[in-house]
C-alpha cells in the first residue's frame, strides 16, 4: 500500500510541473526575479535613510518629553518660590504694622568730597555725656566679632546693617540718648581695616577718614562683554585709562540647537574680548606697580576673573575688591570722570524709627 501511495505522489507531482512548464517559460521567470533582485537594491538606501530619520525622530520625541518633564519641575519650583515670597512679604507686613519697626529714612551716595566733608560734621559732635557710639566692622564681620561688646543698640539695628551687603565693611554713628539725632551707617569705598567699637562723648572719625582721605593709586576695571574699561585712578584724576571694544554677539532667546550654535559662538567672542582686556590690564598693571594698591572691579564676575588672572601674579600682588559701580552710560571719552568719582564715593544710611498708628 504504501509503495503505490507513493507512486501517486510522485506521478501527480510531475503532472503539476509539467502545468507549471506551459505556464510560465523559465527564462522569463529568470528575468523577473533579476527585475525584483535590482529594485531591491534600488530600494535600500531609501529604506536605510528612512531607518534612520526615523531613529532620529524617536530620540527627538523623548527629549521632548524630558524637557517638557524639566520645564514642568522648573515651573513648579518657580511657583513655590512665588509662593515662599508671598508669605515672606504677608510676614513683613504683619510685623510692620504689630509696632515699632526700624527703617531707613534714607540712602544717598556722596561724593568723595561730600562724604568727607558730612564725616567732619558728625566728628565735630559732642555730647556732656558718653552716649555716642561707633562701630568698625571689616567685610563679613557683625557685632559677635567686636571684642567686649556690650553695648544694647536694639536687634533691629543689628538686622537693618545685616541687610546690607558691603564688600568693604562699614560704619556706625549712633546717639543712644537724644531722640532725632545722629544714627548714620556708611559703607566706604575701601575695605575697612580694623573693626572695633567706641563708646564717648565724641564719634570716633579718625579710621574712616584715613580711608577717604587716602591719595593712593587703584586700578578699575569694568568688565563688560564687548566693552571694558580699565584705568589707573589716583583721588583726584585718573592717570591712564584704556577701552577694550570687540564685536560680541547678543544673548540668543530662542531654543534648540540653534540656540547652542549660536551660544558657542559667543563663548568664543567673550572669550577673545577677555583675551584682550587681559593683555591690556597686565600691560597698565605692569606699568604702574608700584604705585597700585588695590584692583576694584565691576560687571561681569566670570569675566572679571579672565581679565585679572585668576591666582596670577596680579591677583595675589593686589587685593581684588568686587562691587557695584554702576555707570548707567555707554563707556565714553566725556564721561570718563564719572567712573573715577562713583568708584570713590561712599553710600550712607540714616536710620529711623517708624511708629505704629494708631
């Protein structure tokens, strides 16, 4: 049985090719599958271009997510920052109206001559008794740093000079008896040397005098991307001044890799001015070494730090002061002066007692 089974098979099998041999002639099957074969081919690099868009696209997507996922943690962080502002401002406010609060009255800068002269006044003050008080307090000092201090000037006091940030210290004249009187805080051009205290019949006026009386040399530097200033002033003038100008491209608002092209490119702009204010602070620096005492600087802290060289020679041969000098005018030669007289002058606050209404 099986063998004729068998047979079967085999006599259909070649009955069904002998169909297929009239249908199709071999050749032309031949060149059909060459035709498919070639289209193929052609058809790859498309499809290997299309593999890869793809791709691309796919990673475009989860970073889309990701960044909307960063700009979402972002914005609630900003919220809750909001949020922290208001309470902190509700508090304020509450405690304002509870009673007396402590306030300055006032804030104005003076000149170099101005403040010398007001200083002359507040040191021509007497009093029959020892009830005028002066403070000395050297950059990132507070009263816990006075040795023997004892003196009860009221918390809100030591909160109000708090507030302040002086890089060069500051000073304190305050009357502890007569109401209306002198209570002056002053923050100096210059570092503050010494800090200390003195309780008398008179203000001690002598240390801050010295700082504002001084003729000595200093070196100012405002750095700004694109344009910087860099002088040598005395008290009275400067001696010798340069202007650095490049061509810096402005910050970029918009995303995407646009935006970091674009970015690199003006790291490379910053980076080249920086390289030339350098050379030209080095090259003022050298010239008048010994004379210059102290390097003050304003604008841009990371240039500030390309320009005066970091822990170079510059750095540790000159004291580098970081404030706010702030010109509010395109460097020019008519306006010069003004540099020299805003990096002299001093800020003074005169402090009062607001009281609750009733």
């Amino acid at each position: 049985m099986g063998g004729s089974s068998n047979e079967s098979f085999i006599k259909a099998l070649r009955m069904l090719f002998c169909m297929f041999d009239g249908l199709f002639d071999r050749k032309e099957s031949k060149k059909r599958i060459e035709i498919l074969q070639a289209r193929i081919k052609e058809l790859e690099p498309e499809n290997k271009s299309l593999s890869t868009r793809l791709s691309k696209q796919e990673v475009r997507t989860k970073k889309a997510v990701s960044d909307r996922q960063e700009a979402g943690l972002a914005l609630k962080r900003a919220e809750e920052r909001v949020d922290n502002l208001k309470r902190a401002l509700d508090n304020l406010k509450e405690e304002t109206q509870k009673g007396d609060v402590l306030t300055f009255k006032q804030a104005v800068t003076l000149t170099n001559p101005q403040s010398c002269d007001f200083l002359s006044q507040v040191g021509s003050i007497k009093s029959r008794n020892k009830d005028l008080t002066t403070i000395y307090l050297r950059p990132n000092e507070s009263f816990a740093n006075l040795d023997g201090f004892d003196i009860e000037l009221g918390q809100d006091v030591e909160c109000l000079m708090q507030k302040i940030e002086s890089p060069t210290g500051m000073a304190l004249f305050y009357d502890m008896k007569t109401p209306g009187a002198v209570r002056m805080l002053i923050t100096p051009p210059f570092p503050i040397g010494e800090s200390g205290w003195k309780i008398d019949c008179v203000f001690d006026t002598t240390q801050l005098q010295e700082l504002l009386e001084q003729n000595q040399a200093i070196c100012i530097v405002l750095a700004h991307a694109g344009e910087t200033f860099i002088g040598i002033s005395n008290r009275e003038a400067f001696i010798n001044y340069k202007i650095v100008r490049s061509s810096v491209k402005e910050k970029h608002t918009k995303g995407g890799w646009s935006q970091r092209r674009f970015e690199r490119l003006r790291d490379e702009d910053v980076r080249h001015h920086a390289e030339k204010a350098r050379a030209v602070f080095e090259t003022l620096v050298d010239d008048y070494k010994n004379e210059l005492k102290i390097v003050v600087a304003s604008g841009e802290h990371n240039l500030i730090n390309e320009i005066t060289g970091g822990d170079s020679v510059y750095r540790c041969q000159f004291p580098l002061l970081i404030r706010s000098i702030d010109t509010k005018a395109k460097i020019e030669k008519r306006n010069i002066d003004k540099i020299r007289v805003l990096t002299w002058s001093a800020r003074w606050y005169t402090i009062d007692t607001a009281h609750k209404r009733e």
